[in-house]
C-alpha cells in the first residue's frame, strides 16, 4: 500500500476480528484460575444412615468420629452414624494428604560413561483400614444401651456382629481359627490358656481394651464368684462376649454377652481367670 492510500473495508475488518480474537484469548487465560479454584472449593458430600445427607469439608480422623468443617465451624460426626460409602470417603481423604511426594531431583555430574538416572516414581499409600477408627468404644456403648434385651436370635455372636455393624465395621475379620466355630473378630491382642500348670497369659491382659471381643474355646470356670456372694461353675465350648473393663491386679474381666447360661439377653459378667480350669480365651481389637 502506497503512503497515502485509504485502507480497504475488508482490511480494517480482518485486523477488528484478529484484535477480538485476541481480546478472547486473553480474557479466557485471565479467567482460568479463578474457574481451578471455584472447582477446588467444592466440599464432600457425606450420608448418615437415617438418610440425612451434608456437605462439609474433611479436616481430620478423630478417635469415633470425624471432624468436618462448613462455614468456618468445626463439628463432629461419629462414625458409627454415617453409611459405609461415607466412611469409605473419609479413608480416602484422609490419606489423600499423605501421599509421598515425589523425590528432588538428584544433580549428577555430567559424565560421558554416565547411563541416565531413572526417574524416582512416588509410591501412594495405601487407604487406611477399618481399624484406623477406634471403633471400641462404640462396640461398648451398643452392649451397654442393649442390657437386658436380646439382640438378633439371640446367640452369644449376634450381640458381637451387630455392636461391629453398628459401628461400621466388619463383622468378621476371616475364616474361623484355629478350628471351627473359632470366630476371628480382628486383631489378635491377647491369648490366656488354662492348663495343668494353671492359667498362663494373663500378664497379657494389659494389651486389652474396653470394646475389645473376647472368643472361648472349651473354657471352663469354677470358683468364688468376684462382686457377689456364694460360688459358680461355667462352662462354654464356643462363646463370644464384649470386654467392658479389666482389671488387672485382680486378674477379672468384666464382660457383656448374651446366651449364656440359657439367658439369652445382654447382661453383665466378671470373671475371674484364676478361676478358668480349662480351655482358652482369645481378645482381638475390632478392625
């Protein structure tokens, strides 16, 4: 175009949409991280099991509950409240913070002879299990809530497997051992076995908890009956029962259970182990 000459329509067009174009881009680039961030601020979606459902974001595993937070306000939820999916979320969020971060790069000095260095890949962690909650102190507070009443058909297992499914964990924790009808509820705690030479294991005791469950095998106790009057003898081929408390220096446990005895309602018992004649009696954490 010679000095002088007047642009052509079509020419002042085409630089318009070119500069619109532009404009676009720009806007568009501009805009991107306020789009990240309002994605990113979306909060989990939890449901509890009688169908209520809230959003809120997940701060931290807390013992039995979960500690959530909306508006700036931080509250707890039990576990044992929320459905199984809500719990599965919250393993999932907890551990999603603690994924190993890939490794820093390591400077290597330039060498002809020098084969490259393979990239270090990050390992995630694996989810938490069950057992990351502590969901003993909800096992015993559904045996204590449940006294006097009789829970499922009534079997000594069925007050077990209903505390667990309360608090939202696994009813069993695998195939039976070390024979049949040997129900494995978790993580094995403590082992106490009544022989000739009398009851061995009772030092153990002290890794037991309150919640904890306690399976027997063959176990037979006879003797002064500890916080009350007169004398009894028992006897159980396989029994499951909830620990409520132990006592230690005594050598007594203090269970819940039902289906003892022809009763087939919760109630309490202690038991003294220095009693125990026969038989094995194996604790496991819930997990």
């Amino acid at each position: 175009m010679k000095v002088g000459d007047v642009p052509s329509l079509e020419g002042r067009r085409a630089r318009c949409r070119l500069f619109a174009a532009v404009l676009a881009i720009a806007f568009v680039l501009a805009a991107a991280p306020w789009v990240r961030a309002d994605e990113s601020t979306v909060l989990p979606q939890w449901t509890t099991k009688d169908g209520r459902v809230f959003q809120a974001k997940l701060l931290r595993l807390q013992g039995t509950a979960i500690v959530v937070a909306r508006d700036g306000v931080e509250f707890k939820v039990p576990i044992f409240t929320l459905t199984p999916a809500s719990l599965e979320q919250a393993r999932r969020l907890s551990m999603r913070a603690t994924l190993v971060n890939p490794a820093a790069p390591v400077a290597v000095r330039a060498k002809p002879v020098t084969p490259p260095v393979t990239p270090v890949v990050p390992r995630a962690i694996p989810l938490a299990p069950v057992a990351s909650f502590a969901v003993g102190p909800s096992i015993l507070e559904f045996c204590q809530e449940n006294l006097g009443k009789k829970i499922g058909s009534g079997q000594c297992a069925s007050l077990a497997s209903a505390a667990l499914k309360n608090a939202g964990a696994p009813t069993r924790a695998g195939a039976d051992w070390p024979g049949e009808g040997d129900y494995v509820w978790g993580e094995p705690v403590a082992w106490i076995k009544a022989g000739f030479m009398g009851v061995r294991g009772v030092r153990e005791l002290a890794h037991v908890e309150a919640g904890d469950i306690v399976q027997f095998h063959n176990t037979r106790f006879s003797g002064y009956n500890h916080g009350n009057s007169g004398v009894y003898q028992m006897e159980a081929k396989h029994h499951t029962a909830v620990v409520e408390s132990v006592d230690l220096a005594r050598a007594t446990i203090t269970v819940l259970h039902q289906n003892w005895n022809h009763q087939d309602i919760v109630r309490r018992q202690m038991l003294y182990l220095g009693g125990m004649t026969d038989g094995w009696l194996r604790f496991y954490h819930a997990r």
